[in-house]
C-alpha cells in the first residue's frame, strides 16, 4: 500500500483528537483517538455526512447502552443482546457505516454498569475524534476526488493501451502480462468506486448545476471506455488463443487495435483540449469498425468452434470501439460549449 495523504491525514487527525481530549481534561483520550480513525473519509462530503450519522447512532447506542447498564448490568449477555439491537436499529436507520464506533461506544457505556456522567463523556470523546478528523480532512491536502479521477484516468488508459498492443501479438511474457492485467483491474475498481462517490454526491443535491450534470456524463463515458477495453482484454484472455488462426487474422485483429487505442488517446487529447473536434484520424472509425467486424466473422460457419471464439471477440472489440465513438461525441460537444461560453 502506497504512502498517500489519508494515511498521513488519519495520523494528523489522532493526534489532535488526543491533544483535545486531554485539553478538555476527558481521564480516557482513546476513545476519541478510536473515533477520528473511523470518522477519516474519502471526500469532504462523506466526512459531513459520517459526522452527522454518527451523531445520530452514538446517541442512540449510548442511550440505550445506558439503560441496558442501568436495568441488566454490565453482564456479558446483556452487553450482547443490546449490541444486538443498536445494530438492528441502525440498519433501519441506514446507517450500517456507524455500526463499529457506535458498538464501541455502547461496550464503554455497559462497562461503566449505566453512569450518565461516563455515557456523556464517552459521547463527547466521539464527538472530538470525529470533529478533528473532518477539520484535519478539510484542512490539511483536502480531497480533490475529481482531479484525482482524471489523473487516474491516463494512468490506467496508459496501462490498457500497453496491453491491448501486446496482447494479440502476444509479445509481453505470461507471468508480466498476468500481473499487469491484474493491477488493471484494481485500478479500474478504484476508478469505479470513486465514480460512485460522485454520483452519491450528485444525488444528495437537490438542484444539481447543469455543470455538474455533464461533468457526471463525461465521467461516466471515461469509466465506460475504460471497463470495455479491459473486457477486450478478458475476450482475448479467454478465446482468442484457443482458436484456429491464420497469420492474416492476427494481422487484423492487432491492426484494428492499434487503431482503437489511437482513437482512444485522441479523444483524450481532446479533454485536456490539446485537439481539435472532429479531428480527421477519427471520422471514419464507425466505418472502419463495421469494416473490421464484417471482416472478422467471414466465412464463420456454427459448426467450427475455433470461428465461434474469434467471433466473442471481435464482438467485445466492436464494443470497446463503438463506446469511443460516443466518447467522443461527448467531448465535441464539451469542445464546443467551451468555445460557444469564450
């Protein structure tokens, strides 16, 4: 796991919660230490609303902790049977992201056989791990999850192309094409988490900017592009080599790749606005992929499995190719918004 701001972020964060906790004089700082590592979030949007969540279940679990301390003691199973119902509530509440402090908070309390005064300062301990993580997260490197996802963007198109070139023509070693594939999909996974943040975020506003909306749509089709080149990859992997192939087919199929990943860093050029739209390179890939599929699937016949195979992959090909031609119709019209606004 690389060294990156969130982790130095939940350092900087228990360390403020302990220095407050012993300024507020609290005798037992973990506690708020314990709640700054779980309150340490990916956006500042999901930093406010764990915060708001977690005011809501902590009191909850604190409340009834206190009444289970007072009515059933501090017994093991009646520290259970209420833990057993602070999640349950908080599984109808929504909030299953609060369950672990909360139950921290609810063992604490029990422990301490129902005192209100320890079930307030165990609450308060809560509340400061979780106000130093949301200052320290708003503070000090504050997300930028949208320049993060653009950034991350190249790298895995950087990644795709590589082994989308070498992978009909089967140049790369096993063993380094395997693990490169496999941090692919790694990246790829975190690309699609991080897209699902946005549209959280997207979702929760209730009169969302029109901006906002059709950087939602570029995101998606990015993620899109992406998620069909690597099922390119998959085809390949699964079906390309286990057909009957001739030297002109290989031809083929690593040619019109070759055209595909160029289309593909053309249109992103045209993000980063270092293109003009409509650039000629890109005008007649519907042509030429209709051309390559037609191509691809000729003389296939249902009895030759070996033309079966090849055919799931020129389909996943086909695919990748006509998701790069929405792309980039999707940034033609940004390009020329941009110039319509100047």
């Amino acid at each position: 796991m690389a060294f990156g701001a969130r982790i130095l972020k939940t350092g900087m964060a228990v360390t403020l919660a302990l220095y407050l906790s012993v300024l507020l004089q609290f005798s037992s700082p973990v506690g708020a230490a314990i709640a700054a590592i779980f309150a340490m979030q990916p956006s500042i949007y999901r930093s406010w609303r764990y915060f708001l969540d977690q005011i809501q279940t902590s009191t909850m679990g604190a409340v009834l902790a206190l009444l289970g301390g007072m009515l059933l003691s501090n017994e093991p199973i009646a520290v259970g049977l209420v833990c057993i119902l602070v999640i349950m509530i908080s599984m109808k509440m929504k909030r299953a992201d609060t369950i672990g402090l909360t139950l921290v908070t609810v063992i604490s309390v029990m422990e301490a056989s129902g005192q209100w005064e320890f079930a307030l300062t165990r609450f308060l301990l809560t509340l400061t791990g979780i106000v130093s993580a949301f200052l320290i997260n708003i503070t000090v490197f504050p997300p930028k999850p949208r320049k993060q996802y653009i950034q991350q963007i190249e790298s895995v198109f950087a990644s795709l192309s590589l082994l989308l070139r070498t992978c009909v023509s089967h140049e790369m070693k096993e063993s380094v094409f395997r693990d490169e594939k496999q941090a692919l999909e790694g990246s790829i996974k975190s690309l699609s988490d991080k897209y699902s943040l946005f549209e959280e975020e997207q979702k929760q506003l209730r009169r969302a900017k029109y901006s906002q909306t059709r950087q939602m749509v570029v995101y998606k089709n990015l993620l899109a592009s992406l998620l069909k080149g690597y099922a390119v990859l998959e085809a390949v992997d699964r079906h390309y080599f286990q057909a009957e192939r001739t030297e002109e087919t290989d031809q083929l199929f690593d040619r019109h790749l070759e055209l595909l990943i160029k289309y593909h860093e053309h249109i992103l050029l045209k993000f980063e606005d270092k293109l003009k739209p409509g650039a000629a390179e890109c005008r007649t890939l519907s042509e030429e992929n209709d051309k390559f599929l037609e191509a691809a699937i000729e003389g296939y016949n249902g009895e030759k499995f070996g033309q079966l195979r090849l055919s799931v992959v020129a389909g996943a090909i086909y695919d990748y190719g006509y998701q790069l031609e929405r792309l980039d119709k999707v940034a033609d019209q940004i390009h020329r918004m941009s110039e319509e606004k100047e």
